[in-house]
C-alpha cells in the first residue's frame, strides 16, 4: 500500500472514530457529517481495497449504505450512503 492509500485509509479512520464518539456521548447537536469524495484511477481495485482492509462490504451496485436507527423512540431507520 501506498502513502497516499495509507492517508486516506486514516483520514477514513479517523472521521469513523470521531462519529463513534459523538453518537456514544450523545452529543445531540451533531446531526451527521459531510461525506469524502475522491475519484480513482482503478475504481474496482479502490472498492476490494476498501473491502479487504477495511471491511466495508458493498452493496451489489457498489455503494455503500452504513445502516443506523434514531436514538429517540419511536427509532426510526435510516441509512447513511
């Protein structure tokens, strides 16, 4: 891997780690974060890198939607993409 995959696989980390926090404090002020986007050379081989080293598992499109509920009742569903 390279320094430039390693960046982003940390930069990725990083925003997962931060957005962990805040949902397990409750800071309820925070209602979602922006998202990353950068284009590749090799998409295909982008999507098994982020499968394999970061297990994240697409969807048969080849987006990713991170499922999630709302912490207040009635908990309604929702999903991040």
């Amino acid at each position: 891997m390279d320094d430039a995959q390693w960046r982003v696989a940390r930069i990725i980390q990083q925003l997962v780690s931060s957005l962990l926090v805040l949902l397990a404090y409750g800071m309820e002020r925070v209602k979602g974060i922006g998202g990353v986007f950068f284009r590749a050379k090799d998409p295909k081989g982008l999507q098994a890198w982020y499968q394999k080293n970061l297990g994240i598992e697409p969807d048969a499109d080849g987006y990713v939607v991170f499922k999630w509920a709302e912490r207040e009742p009635p908990h309604n569903p929702a999903s991040s993409v």
